[in-house]
C-alpha cells in the first residue's frame, strides 16, 4: 500500500485541524477568531493535505469541517485580497485550489455550520456532498467588496442552481440558510445540528461500501462529463466502466451479490 507522507502530523498545520479515523480524513479550518477566513497559510496547508492524499490509498473520504460554530469559512481573507494585485490575481490560488480538490480522487464532504460566504462557500461547492445545518448561511457577497466570485462561483453555482438563481445570489449578494440552500440544489444533505456527526458518518459508511476504484471513476466521470458534450462524455463514461470490469473489485462485487454476502473489495 502506497502511504503518504505524515498527512496528519499535528506539527504540520497551523490553521487546519488534521485527524485521521481509519479511512476517513477530518480536515477542521481552524482561525475561529476570523470566522476561518481563508489566508494565504490556511489555503497552503490544505494545498499539502490534498497533496499528501492523493497517493494514501487507505484514505477514502476527506471530511472538511469548521471549528467555532460560528463559521464555515467566511471566504477569502480580505486584509490579504486589499494588498493583491492584478498579476497576483492571475495566479492559480484559490481557484487552482478548489479544481485540485473537486479533481481528488478521494469522495469530498463539507460539513457546513455558520458562514459559508464568497471562498468559503466555493469551497464546499467544490466538494462532492455538502452537509449544512440551518445556522448554515451560504452566500457570494463579493460584488460588495468591489471583485466578483474568483474561485469558481460563477460556474459552480451556476451549474449546481441553475443561470437564475446564481445570477441572484451573485448580483444581490443575499445569504440562503441551509434548508433553502437544499431546496435549490447547492446542499445535497440538510440536517438538524445535534445530529450532524450522525449522519455525516451515516454517509461515509454508505460510501465505504463501495469499490474504491469505481468511486473514484465515477466521481471523475460526473465531473469530467459534465462540461464535455453528450457523446464524449458517454465516451469518457465507457472507458471508465472497462477500467473498472478489469479489476478484481468487480469480480468480488459481483460475486458477492450472487453468494448473497457482503463484497470485500481489494481496491485492485
Ligand atoms: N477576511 C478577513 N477577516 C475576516 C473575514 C474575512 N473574509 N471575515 C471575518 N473576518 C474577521 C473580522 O474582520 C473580525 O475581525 P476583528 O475581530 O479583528 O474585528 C472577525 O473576523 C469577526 O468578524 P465579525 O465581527 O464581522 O463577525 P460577525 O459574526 O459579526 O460576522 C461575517 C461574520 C458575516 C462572516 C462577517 O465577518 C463578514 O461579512 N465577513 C466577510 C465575508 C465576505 O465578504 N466574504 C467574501 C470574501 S472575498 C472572497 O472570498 C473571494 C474569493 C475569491 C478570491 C480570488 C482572488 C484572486
């Protein structure tokens, strides 16, 4: 088994929370005292933590979740964003960030309580399943700051809510609570807070039955597919689905069935 390199060394990270539980990474954003704007340091590390998954194959799940209560992420850090110039504005950032995450071959959970405004809510929209509760406020207030949505908000949301809705939240800036956020499509699970763990693990065990590696082409055949045309992305679709009918996973997974008993899946 290929290992990472101390993905979660508590030394490591100053503004993240790392902890690993069998195949579950929880990644906490940790600046409370900022509603855990994201900054230049908090962006890095997480930079390092889908760095160092992306080679540990017994991580299968990477939870991202908030300390404070309060906040989510309160979205880019804008004491840093005041000084940036337009040439520092090009630079992959945020935005390259958030495509490594939404490309991680791992399954991606946001776990959202409080804030999740501008950044911070780019960033769950780059995860694959986001969990909010109804303290969760999601919102793209950045025209108020004289910028527009820069790591991924106009298309994420646009593709998650559809041209109208997004174009709303953008233009007015309004902030949705988590059960509207689910009623339009931007969270997959709306939660009562006492029982947020409880269902994020609800989740997770689902998603830990499934072979590993048709997860992962799956999830990339979603996410590619999505922006190609029908006929390439269902091309994509059946280059996938052969890779996975030539591992050992799908003869178990098959085999299971058939003998009536769980899979036990190899991720070969
Ligand atoms: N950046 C820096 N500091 C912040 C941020 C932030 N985004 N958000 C909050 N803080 C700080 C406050 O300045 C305050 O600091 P201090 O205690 O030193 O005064 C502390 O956190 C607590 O904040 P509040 O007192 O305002 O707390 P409230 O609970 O009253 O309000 C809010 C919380 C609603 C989250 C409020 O703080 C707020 O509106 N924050 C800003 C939200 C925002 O505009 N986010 C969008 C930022 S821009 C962005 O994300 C762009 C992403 C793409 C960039 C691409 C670049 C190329």
């Amino acid at each position: 088994m290929i290992m990472s390199e101390n993905v979660q060394a508590p030394s490591k990270y100053e503004n993240l929370a790392v902890k690993q539980d069998d195949s579950v990474l929880y990644v906490t954003l940790n600046r409370p005292d900022t509603r855990n704007a994201l900054d230049g340091k908090t962006l890095r590390e997480l930079d390092q933590v889908f760095t160092a998954v992306e080679m540990d194959e017994e991580i299968r799940v990477i939870v991202i979740q908030s300390t404070g209560g309060k906040s989510f992420a309160a979205g880019a850090d804008i004491k840093q964003l005041h000084e940036r110039t337009a040439l520092e504005a090009l630079i992959p950032g945020m935005q390259g960030l958030y495509s490594k995450i939404e490309n991680c071959p791992k399954v991606t959970i946001a776990a959202i309580t409080g804030y999740a405004l501008g950044g911070g809510c780019e960033l769950a929209m780059a995860c694959d399943i986001r969990m909010a509760t109804k303290s969760a406020k999601f919102g793209l207030p950045e025209l108020n700051l004289g910028i527009i949505p820069g790591a991924g908000g106009t298309q994420r949301l646009a593709r998650m809510v559809g041209k109208g809705r997004a174009l709303d939240m953008i233009i007015t800036g309004k902030l949705i609570d988590g059960e509207e956020a689910e009623r339009i499509g931007l969270v997959t699970y709306f939660v009562e807070k006492e029982s947020l763990q409880e269902e994020i693990e609800k989740v997770i065990s689902n998603i830990l039955k499934k072979g590993p590696v048709a997860l992962q082409l799956a999830k990339l055949a979603v996410h590619k597919g999505y922006d190609l045309d029908m006929g390439t992305a269902l091309w994509l679709e059946k280059l996938s689905q052969a890779v996975v009918f030539g591992t050992e996973d799908k003869k178990e997974g098959t085999l299971a069935f058939l003998e009536k008993r769980n899979a036990n899946f190899i991720h070969k």
